[in-house]
C-alpha cells in the first residue's frame, strides 16, 4: 500500500513539470510565418507551431515537419526534426529553412516577433501570422 501511495505522489509530482521552453513565454497558440534570415527576406512560406509541451510543427516550403523542443526559454534547441518528403520547386529554399532552424540556440519573443539566433550571428524572425 505504501508503494502504490508513493507511485502515485511521483505520478501527480511528474504531471506538475510545467513547461520551460519558448512555448510557456509568449510563443505558444500562435502560427509563425518567416520574414527573413540573416537580414535577408525569406521569399518562400515557412510556419512554425509551438504544440503541447516540448512539440513544435509546422510547414515549409514543400513538406510539413515536427521536432521536439529541449531547452529552457531562452534557449532554443530543435531535435528530432522529421519532415514529409513531398517534393516541389521549393525545396532549396526549404533546405536553407531547415538548416537555419537547426543552428539557432536562443529564442526570444517580443510581442508578435520571434527572433531565434545563434552565437555565430545568424538570425530568423518570425512575425505572428494570427
């Protein structure tokens, strides 16, 4: 009996992580739409979803893709990514969309910006699509 009190105590304790991640600050129930990276403009569609705890989603160019989120706000690492493999005349641009995603480490929301970067000075924003 006192197993099964303890089991659930740890269950009920698991359950009240609260989420850390660029979701819980701001980003979270909004679609991102890419305006630009490194200062250039972002010609192609590229949407970025923040889901349930941990879960991103969106669509780029050509396939729609999910990955998972591991860092705490505001940092910003993508792992995990996995994509359909739809093929159209954009993916070159899609290829630069991923990559660039990939290389971010931070992330900040202000207002209805998303700017993620990395240390190396690269940069995408997002502008809130809603």
């Amino acid at each position: 009996m006192l197993r099964y009190i303890m089991l659930l105590s740890l269950s009920g304790l698991l359950q009240c992580q609260k989420d850390e991640t660029v979701a819980a600050y701001g980003a979270a129930e909004r679609e991102w739409a890419l305006q630009e990276i490194n200062g250039q403009p972002y010609n192609a569609s590229a949407l970025l979803r923040f889901l349930e705890e941990g879960k991103v989603a969106g669509n780029a160019p050509c396939n729609s893709y999910t990955g998972r989120l591991n860092a705490p706000y505001p940092w910003f690492e993508l792992t995990g990514l996995t994509a359909t493999r739809a093929a159209c005349a954009g993916l070159e641009a899609e290829g630069i969309y991923f990559a660039a995603l990939l290389a971010m480490t931070q992330s900040e929301v202000s207002g209805n910006l998303l700017i993620l970067r990395n240390e190396d000075g690269q940069e995408m924003v997002f502008k809130a699509a809603d």
